[in-house]
C-alpha cells in the first residue's frame, strides 16, 4: 500500500491533535482513535478519507460501521445460527455500508477505464481498489474485500491506542 | 463509583515521564514523524509490544484443519498426550491468555512493564507473543498499525505535557478492568485522560 514514506498519517494525526486542542479538561480517547483510525484507513483503502475527525456529526457512515461489526461480533458467536439474530437496524447498516463503499469502487473503476483508453495510467489515488480489481474482476467481492479491510485497519488499531495511553 | 478510567500510560507516570524523554530528544518540536524517527525510539516500541502482550487487539482466534492431525499435548488425564484433530474441525486460540503465562513471562506477567522488552531476554519468545499471528498469514497491516500508533502517541505525548490520570480514579491490576469484547478486544470505559493545556 501506499503508506510507506508515512505521509498519509500527516493530515489525520494532525486533525487529531488540533481536535483534542479544542478540549480540556477530562477526555475520553477512544471515540477520537476510532475516528483517527478509520480516516487513515479508508485514505489508503479507497484512495480518499472518510475525514470523520473534521465531520464530526455527520459521519453517518461510521456510525453505520460500528452497528454493523458489533452485530457481526455477536452473530459470530452463534457460529451455525448467525442467521437467528438479525435485526432490522443490522441490515439496514449493511445495506447503506455497501452502497457507500461501492461509490468507490465505481469512481476507481471509472478511473480504470479510462487510464486504458488513454493508454497511461492516470493517477494512482485509487490503486488499491484498482489493484483488487484486477485481481478478483468482480466489483462485488472488492466491494467486501474493502469492508473487510476496513474493519482490520480501524478497530484493532484504535483498540491498540485506547489501551496505551 | 470505583472502575478505572485510564489507560496504561498515565496510570504508570514513570513510564510516560521515560517515554516522553525519548520523544522530546528524537522529535523535538517536529511535527512531520517519518519512519527514521520512529526507528530511533526504541521505548516506545517495548511500550507498544507491551500493550499488544496484556490487550492483543483480537484476544482469541479461530482457524480450520484443512486435514486430519494432532496437536503435540492436552490430551489425556494429565494433559501430556497428543489431541486428535479432525480435518475441518475448528481450533481456538487465546493469545490474551497465552501472553500472561507466568510460564513465558515470568512472575510479573500480569504487569505492564515495557522494560521487560529491553533487555533481549524476550528475543526468543517467538510465537509466545502472537498479537498479529504469525507464518504466511502473518497480519498485513501489522507494519502499518505500528506505524500509525506510533506517530499517534508520540504526537499526543509531544502536544500535551500536562497529560494525567484524572482525578479520583482507582488503579487496577490490567486484566481486572472493565473490557468489552466484540471482535476486537476494547477497553469497556473508553480512554479518559486529563489533558490540561498544550504548549
């Protein structure tokens, strides 16, 4: 992936800092690393972040995310009869998750399309969608190869960070 | 009410105190952390392999047989004779669990201690300490995880000197707090520190 020289860190550990600047007193770190985390996240997975750190409020898709995965959690302990929990708010979750991440995976295989009829490769903001879809040709399984991806990068690492400081 | 509301940093003031001294000679007051930074703060790499050994971010894990085997011991009366593990059947692991075995960390395994990483004695620990797995499925993020907490902390230790425990809270032995569990392992309170102001 992208991140290599560390650069894509910049902006968003930035909004973190000026974000905690502007509190005193008592914080709770948690939501904010959840936040810093699904930035980085989604600027290296879909090429562009979701910059829930400067939204703050109108994240709704974070919101969606973390309905979504903490429903998931419990289901997985169901093992065979996952399928006997599934409340309304989970498949709506997953419903606009989906539509969110494929917008995406649309722009980058537009952006696909396009670098082959100009023969050179435009940008590589979307490499990573691009790179999948070369791979898997199938918008679908990148789609949920993206979510999979993200719920990796931003859970584990915010928990990593609550529990340090 | 009596449940802990901070973390492991502000809870261990001595090794914020150490750790921020080795960010304030690497870094200094720069803002832009590249990887030749985080290189050169070896203290700040044990405190993080120190949170991944008492709260590994996915506390157990699941795989398959994909053919019949045996695992070496657990089986039998005492504990000393090989399991038989059918093919398909499903094996869960603790790397919580493992990574506070007195057996592979000694007396003070349940102590947050990033000085235990210092001294090379853990160098041959292998898979005893598992938070990203390990083999050819080794977790593909785990260089990029290290890399974003890292720039995370040490930005925050850097901007807030004045970063504390808050007032009134009671400390605990880790793994006696509060925790939830979904498919990450996250502490049940949140992470409250006092900020006080920045420079």
């Amino acid at each position: 992936m992208q991140y290599q020289d560390l650069t894509v860190f910049q902006e968003h550990v930035d909004n973190l800092i000026n974000t905690l600047k502007l509190s005193s007193g008592t914080v709770d770190m948690q939501p904010l690393f959840f936040r810093y985390t699904l930035d980085t996240t989604t600027a290296l997975i879909f090429g562009q972040s979701v910059n829930s750190l400067v939204n703050e409020g109108q994240d709704s898709f974070s919101v969606d995310f973390s309905e979504a995965a903490d429903i998931t959690a419990y289901r997985g302990r169901l093992g065979d009869l996952y399928w006997a929990y599934t409340p309304a708010r989970f498949s709506q979750a997953c419903k606009s998750i989906k539509i969110y991440v494929d917008g995406y995976v649309q722009n980058a295989l537009k952006s696909l399309d396009l670098s082959k009829e100009s023969s050179e490769d435009s940008s590589d903001q979307f490499l990573f969608i691009k790179e999948l879809q070369k791979e898997l040709r199938d918008p679908i399984l990148v789609r949920d190869q993206l979510v999979n991806c993200l719920l990796a990068g931003r859970d584990t690492t915010a928990c990593l960070m609550s529990w340090t400081l | 009410m009596l449940t802990l509301e901070s973390r492991l940093l502000v809870q261990h003031p001595d090794v914020l105190d150490k750790l921020r001294k080795e960010i304030t000679k690497v870094l200094g007051e720069e803002k832009n952390v590249a990887r030749a930074h985080i290189k050169a703060m070896p203290y700040l790499d044990c405190v993080l392999k120190e949170v991944l050994r008492l709260y590994p971010p996915v506390p157990a894990n699941l795989r398959f047989a994909t053919k019949t085997t045996t695992m070496p011991r657990g089986g039998g009366a005492d504990g000393r004779s090989p399991v038989l593990i059918r093919k398909g059947w499903g094996i869960t692991y603790a790397p919580y669990l493992m990574h506070r075995r007195k057996e592979l960390y000694g007396d003070d395994a349940s102590i947050f201690r990033p000085e235990r990483w210092e001294d090379g004695k853990l160098r041959s620990i292998g898979w005893g300490w598992l938070p990203f797995n390990d083999g050819p499925r080794v977790c593909l993020g785990k260089d990029m995880a290290l890399m974003e907490a890292s720039i995370g902390i040490a930005r925050i230790v850097q901007a807030f000197p004045g970063i504390s425990r808050p007032p009134g809270i009671v400390l605990d032995e880790p793994g006696t707090e509060m925790q939830a569990l979904t498919l990450v392992l996250a502490p049940a309170d949140g992470c409250k520190v006092h900020l006080r102001q920045y420079i």
